[in-house]
C-alpha cells in the first residue's frame, strides 16, 4: 500500500512541529525518516498512523483519503519507541490482543486466535517465551515481541518509531537485518523513524532527511552520501572536517593556513568540508595546502586507524577525525604530539555568500596530471 | 584486619550505643504516642465487661450512627473513584491551558482546615445562603441533613484517588493505550484491558484511604450535621455526644468501632503497597 502525504502540518501550541509537506512512499518501500530531536519525524510518523491530528493537509492510503479516520481503523502496525507493550499481559496475551478486540462477527476463535500466536511466535523466534511477562524480556526481545503484536493485525504498513534506539549496539546490528529480511518476505510498507545515520543508510530503500519541521532532501542512501543537498544534511550524516577561510591569492586562507582552489574560477570565500577519506595526511605540506594538525588522539579499534587531528595555528569548529589503514599506520607510527598535513583530493565547497551555495571541489584530476607528467 | 575493615566503613551514629539511643527512642516515642491512646481505648470500652460494651454497642442511637456512618461511605467512595480516576486522566492524557492550575485546585481539600470546609458549605447551601435559600423554597434541605453530611465528605476525601493515580499516569505514560488503540481497540475497550489493569493496585490503596477518611470526618461533618441524635450522628460524632454525656464507657465503645476500621485499614494498605511494589518490579 501507498502513502501520500499531502501539505500536512501541524503545531503544538507555538512551536510549529510540521510546516506543510509532501511526501509519497511506495508500495512496499522501506522508507527512513532521518533527523535531529526535534525535527518532526516522529511527529509525521504519528500523524500518517492517526495517533496525531494534522492540522492541515491530507494523509492517502492507497490514493485513499484516511485524513479523518481512526487510528483503530486505519490498520497500521505502529511498534512504539519504548515498545509499549501491555506489562499485566504475557508475550501470548499481548500478541493475541489485536485479535481478542476484534468485534465478535470478525474475531477468529480461540483456538485459531492461539494458533495465529504460535506463527507469529516462531516467526519472531521467541515460542519459548509465550508465557513470559514483558517485565522479563531483553530488550531485543520486547522489541521482538512489540513486532509480532503489531503483525497480527496483518497490517498493510508498518510504522516504527526508533525501533533500535534504546538496544545495545550488537543487538542493534542484528535486529535491524532481521527486519530488513522481514520487510522484504512480507511485502508490506514500512517507514521508520531514526536519528542515527548509520541505521537509515543502511536499512532504508529511501532515506527522508528532517529538520526544523521540513524535508532537507530524499534520496536513496547512495545520493544522500554522495550529493547530499545542503549543508544541514552534509551536517547530520556527520564525518566531516571544515576549514574555513577568505580567498586570497587564489587560496582558501586562514592565518597562516591555505588550501589552493584547484581551478582559479572556483575561488570563493566559505567552509570547505572534507570526508575523512576525501584526504589524505602526510609529514610535509603540499603545493595544495598547507594544513597543519597535531595529533591528538590514535584509535586502533576496527578496519582502520583513527586520528583526532588539533588544527595548528587555525581553528575548526570541531577536531579533524582522519582514518588511515593499518599498513599505512605501521609504516608511518604517528604518535600522540606529532605534526602532520591535510592534503585533499575533494570536497565540497559552501560559499558564505549564497545560502547552501554548493561547489564541489577535486584535487584529484590534478594529482594524476602530476603523476603522469613525472612518469 | 577485621577490625580495620569495621572501622573505615564507619559512619557517623554507626556507634552501637548511639544507634541503640536511637531506636531505643523511635520505639519509646511511637508507643506513647500511638500504641499506648490506641490500646487504652479497647481497655476503656471493654472496662465495664463485655455485656456493657454490648449493650452500648447495640444501642438505637449508636446502631443509627453505625448505619449513617456506612450510608455515607458507601455514597461517599465510588463517587470519588469516578470523579478522581475521570480527573487523573483528563490532567495525565490531555495538554489543555489550565491544566496545572487543575492540578493544583486538587489539593484544596488538604489544604483547607475541614472546620472551614464544613463552614463553606454551611454558608453556601444553608438556609440563609445563596444556593441554600433557593433550595429551601423548594423544600430542599441539604444541611442538617444526610446530604450535607456526604457533600462535606465527597469534598474532603476527593483528592485521595486522583493523587495516588496522577504520580502512576504519568510515570507510565500514554503509550500502551495508544497501542491499545492502534490494535484496534475502543475506547471502552483500551481502558477496561489495558488502564484499568495498570492502576488497579493504586486505585485501591485511593479507595482504601478514601474511605478510612470518610468514616472518621469529624470536622466538617459536625458543622453541617446539627448533631440530632438518631438523624444525623455519624459515628465519629457520636463519639462525641457520648463523653460529653459522661457516658465514657459507651463513648470508647463506638471507638473501638473506628479504631479497629482503622487497623484493618492499615493492614489493607500495607498489603496493597507491598503489591505495588511487586508489580512494579
């Protein structure tokens, strides 16, 4: 099943929580609502399952307009942040419970209420748990069990609310394949509410980037990596290094700091942001830059090196993070206290004259031109 | 080594006989205060034997203020188990302007001194005042009167449900009956299986104090009653009439009534609290 989104907005006394947007997830999608506390997600989340009022706009299911229906009759699977489940009932009673409220006319019998337990018991891995209270459960578990309650109802769309924010970072990992995994066997369409990036990127078939009540960009997890649309987005997926500085001499300068723009006509003035794999470090400054940094910090944990670099006579909002590999490392042996440089190969650069004036910047085309001259 | 040990984790009153001192004198103070009136009532009543405290006991007049006493209550407790669970929800569910100011109009009943609560009423609804007078002309009578009596003690015991509920409510927030809802449920439905089995333990520790307070007024109750003896004594004012008759042994007797109501009471709520605590657990 479709859903529309429709100029819907919504305020909570003044804070205007929703401006109008729109919004269209397909058919059986797996769609990521990404952004900061306070961005609005969970708020669209509540509003396209009729647990929130719009205050304007239109909510379509399926080209239907379920703008003034219930939340008991829109049939949504909504699995809640802290999972909500009923702490008097067991993991049996909380599942059948959708079942047990049905109208008499419709409601399946005992026996097949119980049965329909069992499948969605086994198909969430948990049958010996039927007898348990919630009290008892891990939280992979209760996030489990909030699951197969809300797939009883066999709903056409599944709503979830952070369904990995409050697990421990393994569970977290295996939780979001498995249902990933589900979504893709059972077809139905599912949006989820995240403020990790990490978790959208890779989950999602479309990530839905939030802030301050509107949509900054939506895109599948690769363009929103590769062309993210604005600086706020750029901001959120997190990793960058920014320098910033006035044009000079056809230089990016600040203090005795500089990065040379590789082609003159791209000369602005502005932040530069750079990945942490769109540059590399090495001992001696460049005809490109002359960025010195001192480290700070070198972390050995996982398939890289990690620096945390202290800009040396400039400033950064933030430490420099850069990620080495480990043949690098142990040719090289940084220590705590040793001076390196910045050398980028590309970035993005974001005009201080324009709002969200985008350039992307490549140092790369030059350096293989130098490669090859030398060779 | 051992000795060492005891030492650093001394705190201060750690030492045995400060300690002994102190609970020594908790012991000492609670026994004077309340074990000692407590028991000397029981010792008062049955001070004549056990066919006197009958006799008193099975008097018209004392078997009248029992009866009162009960009607009262009985009135008095599912009205206020309405009015504070309705209350509990509409302040922990619904964001609304006034709703702090709700919150806190809650609490009148305790703050106000229950002569002046019982005075309130008597101006208000008595024969000279602005609702009373009206009522009178239509031969309405509300104080002096068994009426006034449940109205003074629907108002004083009101805040006992709604303040064990709201602290619950909020704590336990709105997301399971939201889930409740999103099932499929009614309202009627979300409720009965899912509020209601959350706040059951609460609820009845509210009742529970509710009614040891509806039966034991005296204040308000004896500003609106007019004391007529077979009418509009309830028990705690009949104590009362009783002494001032220098009829002490009848006087505990009907004591002893309110005194064992209020042990039963107090055995209740701690078996309630010891629920509560193991279902929130």
């Amino acid at each position: 099943m479709s859903i529309q989104i429709k100029q819907v907005s919504k305020k909570f006394g003044d804070f205007q929580a929703l401006k109008p947007l729109d919004l269209t997830i397909n058919k059986g999608e797996m769609v990521g609502l990404l952004g900061p506390s306070g961005s609005g997600k969970t708020t669209l989340l509540r509003i396209i399952a009729g647990l929130e009022s719009a205050d304007q706009g239109h909510i379509l299911f399926s080209g239907k307009d379920v703008t003034n229906l219930h939340v008991r009759d829109r049939r949504v699977g909504f699995v809640f942040q802290h999972y909500a489940l009923f702490r008097h009932m067991t993991v049996a009673e909380n599942i059948a419970f959708g079942l047990d409220v049905l109208p008499k006319a419709q409601r399946p019998s005992k026996s097949q209420i119980k049965q329909q337990v069992t499948a969605l018991l086994e198909k969430v891995q948990l049958e010996h748990l039927a007898q348990r209270y919630p009290g008892q459960l891990s939280g992979g578990q209760k996030q489990r069990i909030a699951l197969a309650r809300a797939l009883a109802m066999q709903p056409r769309v599944l709503l979830l609310d952070e369904p990995f924010g409050a697990l421990d970072a393994k569970v977290r990992k295996e939780l979001r394949r498995w249902l990933r995994d589900l979504h893709d066997d059972l077809g139905f369409t599912s949006v989820f509410v995240t403020h990790d990036q990490e978790e959208a990127l890779e989950v999602s078939d479309r990530v839905v980037v939030m802030s301050q009540g509107k949509i900054e960009q939506q895109a599948t997890p690769q363009e929103l990596y590769h062309q993210p649309a604005s600086r706020f987005v750029y901001d959120f997926l997190g990793g960058v290094n920014v320098f910033e500085g006035q044009v000079h001499n056809n230089r990016l300068q600040q203090g005795q700091a500089w990065v040379a723009f590789p082609h003159a006509e791209h000369a602005e003035s502005g932040q530069l942001y750079l990945r942490s794999h769109e540059l590399s470090l090495t001992l001696q400054p460049s005809a490109d830059a002359h960025l010195p940094l001192e480290i700070k910090a070198v972390s050995l944990i996982g398939a890289e090196v990690r620096l945390e670099l202290e800009p040396i006579g400039w400033n950064s909002p933030d430490l420099w993070e850069v990620s080495i590999s480990h043949t690098q490392y142990n040719s090289w042996q940084p220590q705590r206290g040793d001076t390196c440089y910045a050398q980028p190969h590309s970035g993005q650069l974001f005009s201080s004259d324009t709002e969200n004036g985008l350039r992307a910047l490549s140092w790369s085309n030059k350096l293989v031109l130098l490669k090859k001259k030398t060779a | 080594m051992a000795h060492a040990n005891s030492r650093h984790q001394q705190r201060i009153g750690d030492q045995p006989w400060l300690r002994r001192l102190f609970i020594g004198l908790a012991f000492f103070l609670v026994g004077v205060l309340l074990v000692v009136p407590l028991l000397a009532i029981f010792a008062q009543a049955f001070s004549a034997g056990l066919s006197v405290f009958w006799i008193n006991l099975s008097d018209k007049y004392s078997l009248h203020a029992i009866g009162l006493t009960l009607l009262v209550a009985a009135l008095t407790v599912p009205l206020n188990l309405i009015f504070g669970v309705f209350l509990a929800w509409l302040v922990t569910r619904f964001e609304f302007p006034g709703r702090r100011i709700l919150m806190t109009l809650i609490d009148i009943p305790f703050a106000v001194s229950p002569v002046v609560a019982g005075l309130m009423y008597l101006l208000l609804y008595g024969s000279n005042g602005w609702i009373g007078s009206w009522l009178m002309n239509h031969d309405v009578q509300l104080m002096f009167a068994w009426p006034g009596i449940l109205m003074v003690t629907v108002f004083i015991t009101c805040p006992f449900v709604a303040r064990e509920l709201i602290p619950l409510m909020q704590q336990q927030g709105s997301s399971e009956e939201e889930a409740a809802l999103s099932l499929g449920a009614s309202g009627w439905q979300m409720f009965r299986r899912v509020t209601l089995p959350n706040i059951k333990w609460a609820l009845l520790y509210g009742v529970v104090l509710t009614n040891a307070r509806a039966v034991g007024e005296f204040g308000a109750v004896s500003v609106v009653s007019g004391n007529i003896r077979g009418e509009t004594n309830t028990l705690p004012l009949h104590v009362e009439l009783l002494y001032q008759d220098y009829n002490l042994v009848g006087a505990f007797t009907s004591a002893t009534l309110l005194a064992a109501l209020a042990l039963l009471t107090l055995v209740v709520k701690t078996i309630l609290e010891w629920r509560q605590q193991h279902n929130a657990n």
